[in-house]
C-alpha cells in the first residue's frame, strides 16, 4: 500500500474516532458514578446543531464550541435531575433524552438559519488542520497524529488528564466509590447526589464537545440526523473499553477506523466484505465483550465495570 | 430548610390519574415555551397538530395506521417490562419479523416449488413471529444462562438487524428490475394484508390483530396463573423464586412472546404497508415502543390507548411540514418532553415532598463548603 494512502486512512480514522473518544469519555464519567445515560445521543445531536448555529451566527469557532459544551451540560443536568434526583428509570429517562434532542435538533436545524431559514446547507467556520512543528514531519504516525484539527488535539489531552483524574484523584475515587457502592460512599461522608450530578454534567459538557467536533471539523455544517447513531456506537465503545478512558481511546480508533473503512468500501463498490457486515462489527463486538467480562466476573471487578450502575440511590433504603 | 422525598404510605387513586395529567399539561406548557423562544406560536401549532392527527376522516385513519406498529411493539415491550426483562429491542425483533415475512413472501415459495395463495399469510405470520422471538431469546438466553445485561445487548442488537436488513435490501434482495432502486420486489397481491372492509382509508387487518395481541395478553396477565407468575417475578423476584417460580424459564417465555409480538409488528408494516422490503418501515417504533409501554403502565388496553396518541402526535407533526412549515420533529420534542414530566409525576405517585426545617449545624462540625478543602483533603 502506498504510503501516502496509509497517512490518508489513519488521518480519515482519527478524525472519525475524536466525536467518538469524547462522548465514551463522558458517558465512562456518567457511568462510573452509577448513572446510565442513553441520551448521549440525543445530546450528541444537540451538541452539534449548537455549535454549528452559535459558530455560524457570531462566526467565532470558540463561541460555538462552548455552546455546544454548556447545551450538552444543561441537557445531561436533566437526566441527572430526573435519575438522581427524582430517581426516575434511567432507561426511560435517557431514552426520552435521545428522542427529545433528535427532536428538537430537528427543528432548530430548520429555524436557526439566518431569519429563521434552515441550517441546512450554510457554510460556517471550521476548525482546520494544523500541523504541529517536528511532530507533524515524523513519517507516517506524526504526520497522522500531528496534521490535525485543534479540537483532536484537545481530545489528546482529554485522555491522559480523564484517566488521571479517574484514578489518581479524590475527585475520581469519589465517583468510582458513588458507583461501586453508594452506601458505603454516604457512610464515609461523600455525597451521593452531588457527586452524580458532578459526573452526568460533566460527562454531558463532554458529549457537547463530541457534537461541536462533528459539525464544526469532521462534517462542517449541519445536515438532520448528522450524529447518524455515533450516540449509541458511543455507548457500545464504553462497555467495549470496559469503562477506561486509555481503551475507549483505542477502541474508537478501531470503530473509527471500521466507519472510514466502511465509506472506502461503498465508494469503491462492495468488495469482499459487505459495508453493512463491517458496519455490525462494532455492535456485535460489544455484546462480545460484555459477555466476556459479565462470565469472567472477577476480571470485570479489576476492569472497573461499576457495581451500581443504573441504580437509583436512596439512603436508608435498599 | 430543606427538601426530602418520603415514600408515600398508601397511593391515594386521584393521585394516580391526576399526576400523569398534570405531567402532560406541565409538558405542554415547557414545550410551548420551547416553540415560542424559536418563534412559533405554540397554541396555533398545537391546534395545526390536532387537526393533523385527528381533524377529518382522512387524518384519523392516518393516525390509526400510524398507531397499529406502536400498539404491537408497545404490548411487546410492555410484556418483558412486566418482569422486569428490560427488552430495548424490540425494534430489532420488528426488523426481523420484516425479514421473514418478506423471505416468505418472495423467496420460500421457490423454495419449496410453489405454496397455494392462501398459506402465504398464515405462513408470514408464523415466520415472522418466530423470527422476532428468536432474536429476544437470543439476548434472554445470554441473561439467564450467563447474567449478561440485556439493556446493552437489546440495544446493541437493534442496529445489528437494521443493518442486516439495510444490506438485504441494498445487496442480495434487491429487485433486478428495480432500476438500481434499494428494495425488494414487490410481494405478489396475496401476500398482501387486506384493508379493513370498512371506510378507513389505508387501516388494515394489523389492527385487528393489535387488538387481538391487546386482548390475549390481557387475559394471560391478568387472569391466568402464568400472569400472576410474572407480576410476583416483576414486583419481587426474591419471592418468586422462594415460591418455587423458575425466573430464567419465565424470562425465556416472556422474551419468546415479547420478541414475537414485535416481530408481528415488523409483518403487519411490511405486509399491510410498504408491500416489499425497503428504506423506511423501520422508523424507530421499537424504540418509542418503550415510551409507549411506560406511558400505559404496561396495561395491554392503555397501551393501545397511548399508542393512538403518540401516532397522533407523529401524523400531527406531519401535518405541520404542510400547514405551517414547522419540522414534523416538533412530535419528537413533545414526545420527549411529555415522557420527561410522567416521569418525574411518578415519583411524586410513590413519594412525596415534605420541607424540614433544620436547625443551623453547630460550628464544630461545619457543612462542607463548596471550593474550600474539607479536612479529609
């Protein structure tokens, strides 16, 4: 394979794996203080729609992506509200997350444009590739890695600085403890409900930044159902990575590298493998993966799968 | 001052009916905020969807047509929710009953060198159910055997069959004389399901057998020891099992009938509408099933109920592209937001709010403040 062709693929799988790394990244928070979020599409979708209308209206790339973070934020805050709070089923609730941003999605797709015209179509600033010096002229891997958008390399940084905050602070003992076992977590003086709440938002501003990345540097612009079910490959990456921000960082290369494949295969007419058979891939992988790690429950412990997942927590009552 | 929730002693009736009300006001209102913030005025779009959904014949039948999918996947999810079975799938058990009906249809008689008119129903019908209940067994066989997560592998499997079927329809099934358009070829006439003999434009038998699938399970839940065997195993499992309940065999059961019954939405779409395999029969219903189901508090006749509703809200929204130019996505956020209200009204069912008056903590043991570092730091 020429060498040029190789940079191309690696370039296309980062750039379709960094929407992906954020939104695993944000639903590992979520899930690793206990909370299901299956509206990470919804707010995926809701994340992108902003930040495209914000970065097209006040032609500020910067402006676009905070709106992106604080929209997703506001809608994790939510399902925070009603899971935590109100201690509603997280299935339903996450759900009805989805529906409600692929919805609304939908309709400011069609009303933000300029006098209330559609989205659809317009061309707004996009973050674009910049080479980093040095890094950037390494053959191959750096002139992959190095020749991207600035949201990529702040997805880099999103890795190492979430792993580390996972497992080598207060702040990540405190959301592994709330999702391992939230009694004893109140008993030892940590709060439940804040600690929670802190992880969906958080995790949430994170899915916002995924959104902001698809339809301000992946896909510039805005076209309806642009997330094209990243949500729920999001959701699958997170069980694939067993709930570790380093693996969901490998495993959405692979998912990202399966989706870019996918369009080469298309463009180049079916080939050996169907494109729907490689697109299963990534599904058929996680209920895999999770087979494995629920039969090798032991592992699973030391791998971090969270005891108390999708449990509502009510003090004195079990 | 503060706020807690404290678990109600006895659930008063009014309060059962009366919340769930006030949740679709609350949510009417927060969406009409949402329209009106993004200049649309929400009284003439909500008036524009209920004339959409419910305003001339033409728009009822729409609707009713609209319902049938949901009224089936509906009972399906409503069925394994019962037992606490969290079956997310039922859109993909949906596909797969569009498979077999349709492999049935088109490619069996071949198959098999011929099959008289008449079978062609009853026999998509028995493939379709299978094909459905094979694919919920697949995922409640990995639960009971091996305590894997349905939640996930429902979820997951979903986008498996979709994309099973979208290859179908894109590759091997196409149509040779479809012009390069995705879809199979169209189902020979007797493969078709009849309208309704009566005036209700597009409405076929699919009703008939919602209805039907409504009345069964009714009558298995609530008046057969099977039902009360699932109700002990959704509200206790602990009990059930004290009692002697086989909770993987029920669960195995439940996912057999729950995926079947979605499987026989999948038939009455392809069979009843679309008439071959194609882009668009499978438009999410499996997933708004869930919210369906909830809504009803998986009663098989509030399903059918709620199922009409949340159709109409769909045809209703259609009928904004026309007579407003608003997104039919509106239906979505309504959907949304109402099932956001329901469920927080449920917690105020089984709890409810009592305000506290604390006493100010005693300075040697200060509350911790927010940014400033607690002693354990």
């Amino acid at each position: 394979m020429e060498l040029a062709l190789l940079i191309s693929i690696l370039t296309v799988t980062i750039q379709a794996g960094a929407s992906l790394v954020f939104a695993a990244v944000g639903e590992i928070y979520t899930e690793r203080a206990g909370v299901l979020n299956l509206g990470l599409e919804g707010i995926l979708i809701m994340g992108a729609v902003s930040a495209f209308a914000v970065g097209f209206h006040t032609e500020s790339l910067l402006l676009g992506t905070l709106a992106a973070v604080v929209v997703g934020g506001a809608l994790a805050s939510i399902h925070a509200f009603l899971s935590v709070t109100l201690r509603a089923d997280q299935v339903v609730s996450g759900l009805a997350l989805t529906l409600f941003g692929i919805g609304l999605s939908s309709f400011l797709g069609q009303r933000l444009g300029p006098e209330g015209a559609p989205l659809v179509g317009l061309v707004g600033p996009k973050f674009s590739k910049m080479t980093i010096p040095a890094l950037g002229q390494i053959p191959l891997l750096g002139q992959a890695l190095f020749n991207q958008d600035l949201l990529v390399y702040l997805m880099y940084l999103t890795v190492p600085v979430s792993a580390f905050l996972l497992y080598r602070t207060r702040i990540g003992l405190n959301v592994r403890a709330v999702g391992e076992d939230p009694d004893t977590a109140d008993a030892m003086g940590i709060s439940v409900t804040r600690t929670r709440y802190m992880a969906t938002i958080g995790g949430g501003m994170l899915m916002g930044l995924g959104g902001a990345h698809l339809s301000l540097a992946y896909t510039p612009g805005w076209t309806e159902n642009l997330t094209g079910g990243r949500g729920w490959i999001a959701i699958a990456l997170v069980i694939f990575a067993t709930w570790d921000p380093a693996r969901a960082l490998l495993g959405a290369l692979i998912f990202g590298g399966v989706n870019a494949m996918q369009f080469r295969l298309q463009a180049a007419g079916g080939g050996v493998i169907p494109a729907a058979m490689l697109a299963m891939m990534p599904y058929l992988l996680t209920v895999v993966v999770l087979t494995l790690i629920t039969v090798y429950e032991n592992v699973s412990r030391r791998l971090g799968a969270p005891a108390a997942l999708g449990l509502p927590y009510m003090r004195g009552e079990r | 001052m503060q706020l807690i929730l404290e678990r109600r002693l006895s659930r008063p009736r009014h309060v059962e009916f009366l919340f769930p009300l006030i949740a679709l006001g609350l949510a009417l209102i927060f969406s009409g905020i949402l329209l009106w913030i993004f200049g649309a005025n929400p009284f003439e779009t909500y008036a524009a969807m209920a004339t959409g959904a419910f305003g001339q014949r033409y728009h009822i039948s729409e609707t009713l047509l609209r319902a049938i999918p949901l009224m089936l996947t509906g009972l399906a999810v409503g069925i394994a929710f019962r037992m606490l079975f969290w079956n997310i799938g039922a859109e993909g058990q949906f596909v797969w009953g569009i498979i077999a009906a349709t492999w049935v249809a088109l490619f069996l008689p071949e198959l098999i060198g011929g099959m008289p008119q008449w079978t062609f129903l009853p026999a998509m019908i028995v493939a379709a159910f299978v094909a459905g209940a094979i694919w919920g067994l697949i995922p409640a066989f990995l639960k009971t055997a091996l305590g894997v997560n349905e939640i996930i592998t429902t979820l997951m499997f979903n986008y498996v069959a979709l994309l099973w079927m979208q290859y179908l329809y894109t590759g091997s099934w196409k149509d040779p004389e479809g012009f390069g358009f995705p879809g199979s070829a169209q189902f020979p006439e007797h493969a078709w399901l009849p309208r309704l003999p009566i005036d209700l434009g597009r409405v076929h038998y699919g009703l008939v057998i919602a209805v039907l699938a409504a009345f069964l399970l009714w009558l298995v839940l609530d008046r057969t020891k099977w039902g009360l065997e699932i109700k002990v195993i959704g509200k206790n499992p602990l009990a059930a099992r004290y009692a002697g309940m086989s909770i993987a065999r029920n669960v195995l059961l439940v996912m057999f009938v729950s995926g079947g019954i979605a499987g026989l939405a999948g038939f009455s779409q392809v069979a009843g509408v679309a008439h071959r395999l194609q882009n668009g029969i499978a438009v999410g219903d499996g997933f708004t099933a869930i919210i369906v189901a909830w809504l009803a508090k998986l009663n098989p006749w509030a399903i059918l109920l709620v199922s009409l509703l949340l159709a109409g809200l769909s045809t209703g929204g259609d009928q904004l592209q026309i007579t407003m130019g608003l997104p039919a996505a509106v239906a979505g956020v309504l959907q949304g937001s109402i099932l956001f209200f329901v469920l927080g009204a449920d917690v105020f069912i089984n709890y409810r709010l009592r305000v506290i008056r604390t006493q100010p903590r005693p300075a040697a043991n200060p509350a911790p403040a927010s940014g400033g570092p607690t002693p354990a730091d």
